[in-house]
C-alpha cells in the first residue's frame, strides 16, 4: 500500500513541469505577427501552472490529511466486548481490583472516572529530616524484594514487601453481594525484618481514597483526629463506607495504640500524590501511649479542613483526596474495610463486618484454596518440583495477576504518511480515550501496557483464568485504529504519562510489533470452550484486520517477504541501528538500513498469523476469509519459498537479508566519543550473519517439517556452547558473534545481544517438546535437549529468586545473575508454563 500511495503523489507533479516547459518554449520566438498572440497563449499556460499546482498540493494535503485522519479514528468493526463489559452489573468479581501496579498498593475500579485506594508508609525518625515516603514502586529506592505471594485474579491476594528493617504484609478479599462490585477488605501488617530486635521503630501508613469527579467523600471524625468511617456516593458504586479500624498487634484482637492525622483537600493529580503528602509533612507532632515516654513524628495537618473548598463545598480540582495518618510502633496490624449500600442491603450486613477473625478466616480460606487450585492447574508436585519451586510457581502466576492493571487515557499517534523517511511533518494527534485492562512487563520500571509482551503473558494467564483473558484480549483489539493498526506502547492516563520519557510517549502508526496475541488465540482453538469460541467469532473480525494491516504494511521488496518499518537512522555514534518494533530492540540487522531488508522473524509471525486466522476462520465457517487465509499461509509455510528468501547456504542457517558488512566497530573520535567506523570491505547485499534468536525463528514457531533438512543444523546451533547454548538457557545472539555483548552507542549496553530471555527460551521448550514428540530423523535429538534446557532455565531461576527474591528481566549467560530491571513479572513468569510443560 505504501509503495502504491508514493507513486500516486508523485504522478501529479509530472503535470505541471510539462506544461511550464512548454509555455517556456512558446515566448521565445519574437515575431511581431505572432506576439499577442504567443502571450496570451503564455498566460493560459501560466493559468494551468498555477491550476495544476494547486490541485496537486491540494490533492498532497488531502491525502495529508485523511491518513491523519485514519490514524486517530476508530475500527469500524463491532468490538470483541460488549461495551459495558467492565461494569459491575456485568463483571461484579472484576469490577473492584489491584489495577494501580505502579504503587505498592492500592485498588480500583474498572471504570473511566475510578474510585481510587492506596497505601503510603513511611519509617519515623530513620533518617535526618523528612522520611523516605514509600508509594509508587521505584527501580532504586531501596524497597525489596516484594512482590504476590498469592494473587488469583478476582478476589483475594497476600503481598511481602520488605523495606530495610521493615517487613509489610498487604493482603485483601473481597465479599460479592449487590449490585456495585461488592465489599472488600484490607490488612496491612507491619513487623521487623528481623526477629528479636530490640529498638522497634516508629511507622506511619498513610491510607487515602481519590475521586475523579464531583463525588463527595463525607468523613466523621473521632476523637484526636481518628476518622470513624468515611461515607460518599458515586453514580457507579451508589452508597459506600470506609472504615479503618484500631490497629491490633498481629494475630490479636485488642486494640493498640496509634496517634492519628487526616488531610483533605481537591485531588491534585493522581501523579502529584506522593509530592503532595511529602510537602504537608512538616509539622511535628508526639507520639506517647499510655505509661510510655513521648516520640516526635512527623505529621499531616491535623484538622479535616479541606482545602481548597469551593464555594458549593466542592473542591476547585477535580475530585476529592483524603487521607488518614496512623503512626505507632512495629509490630502492628491494621485493617480497612470497604463496604457497598447495595451489598450490605443485599445480605452481607448479616454475615458481619468483614474485620478482626472474620477476616482472618476469609483469607485462611482463600489462601487454602489458591493452593489446592494452583497443583489442580499446574500439577507441579505431581510433576516432582520441589517446595520451593512451587513456591517459585505460585509467586509467578500471583505477581503477573497482581500487576494487571485498568487504564484510561489518550495516547499520542504520529500517522503513518506512507513515505519512509518522507520530509511530510506531521505533528502527533491523540487518539479517542480508551479503556486497557492489560498485565504490565514490571511494575517498577514498564508499568504500561506492551503489545507483543501481552501475548505472552495471557499464555500464563489464559491457564488459570480463561475469562480474565477475553477480557485483556477484547480491550487490545479495541484499540485498532482505522487501518486495523494497534499502538505497540500504550501509555493511557496521567499516572502512566508521567512515567515515561517525553520520547516514549508518542505511537508511529507505521510501526508494527510481533502479533503475539495470535499465540493465546491458538491456544483458545485448542480447546473445547463455548466461551473462548463465542469470543474468537465476535473478535475475528478485528483480528482479521490487525493481520490485514500487519501483512500489507510491512510487506517487504519480494513477494512473501516482510520488513520491519521503524529502524533507527544510520546514525554515526550507533554500531548497529535498532529495530524496535521487532520486540528485540538492538539484535543486530543488516548494518545498513534500507528497503532491500528482508527479515525472517517477521516472515515467520506473520505466517503464524495466517495460520491461526485461517484454522480459525474454517472453524467459524468464514468461508471468505478462509480462502483468503488458507492459501496465504500454505505459501508462507512451504519450506521452499522460506528457503528462496531466507537460508543461507554459507551460513549453514536462515537469516535477515539487507545491505550489510560485518566490519564495523565503535572506536573513539575526539571529541564526538565512540564514532561507527566501516572497514575496508563495504556493505553488499547479501545475508546477514548474527547468529542468534531470530536465526532459529522457523524452529521456534514451529514452521519447520519434522523432516526438513534444515532442523538437524538448526538444533545443532541452538545446542552449541560455542554459539546459542549456555548452562542457564538459549542466549540471544551467539558468543561466536562480533556483535556479541557489544554496546550499540557509547552509553547503550547491550540489551539482545547474549543474555537470556525467557519468552524465547519457552518457544524454544515448546519447540523442542513438538519435535520430540514427532517422528522424524531428530525426534530423539530434540527431546533429549528439551530435558536438558529446561532443567538449566528453571534451575537457573530459581537459584536467583532464591539469592535476591525477584523474577528478573533477562539473565547472564556467563553466570546466570538476573540483569536488567525488577521485579519482572511480565513474561519471565513463563517459567511456571516451563516447570508445567506446558506449551
């Protein structure tokens, strides 16, 4: 489509240049006789210059404009979900939630203008001045490990945080009843890190509720600034109450004594929370029970002035934002209780208030039966892994659970001109606000929605909790805009915004990701269902046209061949130009980006696409589609046309095709720094040597026959310690590589360029597992290396979540030490899949 839109821009300007070297012909021959007559016919001449150029611009700008346009608006095709889906007349059990995976804790609704909870703590008197205010989850602030010992999804869930001398345990459940998503209930427990320490320390949590519109919170406050209960209203939630109880020592009933302080004021902003808090804690105040020696703390404001009132007694802001202060010595527990008018009317006042023993049974019980359902699931013990890796287990699936999230929000599009690299500005236009009810990569450093990671994690998710996947999977494809584009980065609301670089923000509509969420879809089609197949058929035809968009737009310079739009300028400080939206970022391509490349990874998720799609449209009985579809992916999956365009015949494996060389280096040039330098054999055409991940991507996804020739070499690449293997999993690009744990620019270390990754370390399991299970000349080969990978990666995982308490980004293939960011509870939790074997 693209190449088609540049030769129609281009046709209307031959116009105009003929017809102006004409009329420059015409008043060059000076006769008397025919001089008014050549002039007037100069100036008609000019009139067809001027008409044709301003048509032409005209016609420029109205392609300008309607690509802008389709950019920013809508499918036209019926969404997957009914739009009330996240309601709690629809959705009661998903309604409220752990949808703020950013902070340490809090909850939400599913809904556009949330009810919001949340936690901050804070250590008194551990550090001159202020104290370190905990809040949102940070990469450097000293807080860890943490993280879901138990998380199911819906209803309850058990959390460990540890903060130096502090050990927090977050736990919540929820109670159904009524009409508005029901009751709910939390305990915060702090206690020491340590047993037997002597000087216990002075902690404050500081408990608060947001709203996000004129709803009014309406608190009844006690004696010495203790809130009884807040009370309010929502168009949603109808009548509720919180109420914050005495705090107990843990495992006890009476009640221990804490000093209180509230604040109320007009919701600043939900990003300005924790600097709004940290600004209004500048009064001291004292702590002192009954028969004990006074302590300083510092404190809120101590009064239920709210400020900022407005003249209405509502606030200037939007919403409203209270928080009660409650400061006392470890160990302590507390509980907050949320309870809805509807349920309450409903039964559940005669149950009894969701506190004290009563809560303590709820989440004993709920604890049991996450438990018995997890070995149910998983059969982990059946499969003989150890306590502690099914612990490792359940940590895994509890934390991808817990760092779901419900976000709402423009993001920013530059629409896709249809030129690469077209001099056409064009600025960035926000697209209609949107729902995304999606998992997130890591809640400290990627607390986001990403496209190709949310495959992944609904392979994981999908086990456990079909519905909860539809549902994740019906929100993405909401997002496709017009030409059936999805944003590969989904950056929704406030709190998100203000998470990520200015440089992050904004979505390239011409960009794609790899479509993994065919890879739950293909999933869902093996099984028997109803709900799944109700969902694929409202859902296929967005699928289609995601598949539509992702086939054309990156259509690559032969036929049945594909490139990857997006890759970075040939820079002179960059050693290889990334390719982001591959997902793998700084793999090394062909050096020198141009339109010749052809890219095998690409190839091969669209071939897994029009797999899918065509097994599912013969499902659904799309005769159309299918005959569309099935041809497509018969033709991307005959080994010879895969072999025409990508095996390497010198190279003994497939590869990227493009304009490379291999000599090149970063070398130091004062003063720019490190500068690439291209050596005495310059770029060609010709196949791209980086053995690595995208090498084995006709293994991976299983495109290969059982018999084909070329999986004997592919399996002895993957298994060779001088290239793919290592003791801890597959590494991403060979050590055999010139390109191996190099840095791409001066202050860019190397990102897939030798560690090992998890998503593809369990393609490469699945993989392995298919092929030992069909009969061919390597079925014995590949079992045998199935065992024994899985055994490193698991090992290896949990040998680290035992050393640190964290699920890693991505691990040393020299040492197995988890690098990059953490807590990453995004696809690493595939390693509960691997322990299962279940691909």
């Amino acid at each position: 489509m693209a190449r088609g839109e540049r030769r129609r821009r281009a046709a209307p300007a031959e116009g105009p240049r003929a017809v102006e070297r004409e009329g420059r012909v015409g008043p060059g021959r000076r006769d008397g006789r025919g001089g008014r007559a050549r002039g007037a016919a100069g100036g008609a001449a000019l009139a067809v210059v001027v008409l044709a150029l301003a048509l032409a611009l005209s016609g420029r700008w109205v392609l300008v404009w309607h690509r802008a346009w389709r950019a920013v608006t809508l499918h036209s095709a019926p969404p997957a979900l009914s739009p009330d889906s996240s309601s709690p007349a629809v959705a009661p059990d998903l309604f409220w939630g752990t949808y703020r995976p950013h902070v340490y804790f809090g909850m939400k609704t599913r809904s556009p203008k949330p009810l919001l909870t949340g936690l901050m703590w804070a250590q008194q008197g551990a550090t001159p001045g202020t104290p370190k205010l905990r809040h949102t989850c940070e990469q450097g602030d000293g807080v860890g490990p943490y993280g879901w010992e138990f998380h199911d999804g819906l209803s309850f869930g058990r959390q460990h945080i540890q903060d130096g001398a502090l050990r927090l345990t977050t736990e919540f459940v929820k109670r159904p009843g009524g009409q508005h998503g029901g009751d709910w209930s939390w305990r915060v427990t702090v206690e020491p890190q340590a047993s037997g320490t002597s000087a216990l320390p002075l902690v404050s949590l500081f408990f608060y509720v947001v709203t996000d519109g004129q709803e009014v919170l309406l608190p009844e406050v006690g004696a010495k600034g203790q809130l009884k209960f807040i009370s309010g209203h929502t168009s949603e939630l109808g009548d509720f109450r919180f109420t914050l109880l005495s705090p107990t020592s843990p495992g006890d009933t009476a009640p221990k004594y804490g000093s209180y302080n509230v604040f109320w004021s007009s919701n600043p902003g939900l990003a300005l929370l924790t600097e709004v808090v940290k600004s209004r804690l500048n009064s001291w105040f004292q702590h002192q029970p009954p028969g004990a020696s006074p302590e300083r703390y510092l404190g809120l404001p101590g009064s239920l002035k709210w400020e900022d009132r407005g003249p209405n007694g509502q606030g200037q802001g939007q919403g409203q934002f209270l928080i009660q202060q409650v400061t006392l010595k470890i160990p302590f527990s507390v509980d907050l209780v949320f309870e809805s008018g509807s349920a309450q009317a409903g039964g559940n006042q005669a149950l009894g208030q969701l506190a004290g023993s009563l809560l303590t049974q709820a989440l004993e019980s709920h604890a049991a039966a996450f438990q018995e359902r997890f070995e149910k699931t998983f059969q982990l013990k059946e499969k003989g892994l150890s306590p502690g890796e099914q612990t490792l287990g359940q940590v895994a699936l509890s934390s991808l659970l817990g760092g779901i999230g419900y976000f709402y929000g423009q993001g920013l599009v530059l629409p896709d001109m249809g030129v690469e690299g077209s001099e056409q500005k064009v600025d960035p236009a926000l697209f209609p606000p949107l729902p995304l009810f999606s998992a997130v990569p890591s809640r400290s450093f990627f607390p986001r929605g990403f496209l190709w990671d949310e495959g992944f994690h609904q392979l994981v998710v999908q086990r456990w909790d079909p519905h909860i996947t539809r549902e994740v999977l019906g929100h993405w494809l909401g997002l496709l805009n017009a030409d059936g584009w999805i944003g590969r980065e989904q950056v929704l609301g406030d709190e998100a915004r203000a998470r990520v670089p200015p440089e992050f923000l904004v979505q390239r509509a011409a960009h794609a990701n790899p479509p993994t969420l065919f890879l739950p879809v293909a999933h869902m089609l093996k099984g028997s269902d109803p709900a799944d197949l109700a969902f694929l058929r409202r859902a296929f035809p967005r699928l289609h046209a995601w598949f539509s968009w992702l086939h054309q737009s990156q259509a690559g310079p032969v036929p049945l061949s594909y490139r990857w739009r997006g890759r970075d300028p040939a820079l002179p400080t960059l050693l290889n130009p990334k390719t982001l939206p591959s997902g793998l970022d700084d793999y090394p391509r062909a050096s020198h980006p141009s339109a010749t490349e052809r890219h095998l990874d690409l190839r091969c998720w669209v071939a897994l696409g029009a797999r899918v799609l065509s097994q599912l449209a013969e499902q659904l009985g799309e005769t159309e589609a299918a005959a569309e579809l099935g041809p497509l992916a018969a033709s991307l999956e005959a080994e010879e046309s895969l072999d025409e365009l990508h095996w390497a015949p010198e190279l003994g494996v497939f590869a990227d095709f493009g304009n490379h060389t291999k000599a090149v280096q970063l070398k130091p040039r004062p003063p720019q720094g490190m500068v690439r330098v291209v050596g005495r054999t310059q770029p060609r055409l010709q196949y791209v040597d980086a053995l690595g991940y995208v090498t084995l991507f006709p293994f991976l996804l299983r495109l290969l026959d059982p018999n084909s020739p070329h999986l004997g070499p592919l399996l002895d690449v993957l298994a060779d310690s001088r290239h793919l293997w290592s003791p801890f999993g597959l590494r991403s690009l060979a050590a055999s590589s010139p390109f191996y744990g190099q840095h791409n620019s001066e202050h860019d270390p190397p990102y897939w360029r030798g560690a090992v990754w998890l998503n593809i370390n369990y393609l490469a399991l699945g993989a392995l597992h298919h092929y030992g299970h069909l009969e061919g000349p390597h079925q014995i080969q590949a079992a045998k290396l199935h065992s024994e990978l899985r055994a490193n990666v698991i090992g290896n995982v949990w040998r680290q979540y035992q050393a640190t308490g964290f699920l890693w980004e991505q691990y040393s293939d020299q040492d197995g030490h988890g690098m990059g960011c953490r807590p990453f509870h995004g696809w690493t939790t595939l390693v509960l899949l691997i322990m299962s074997e279940d691909y």
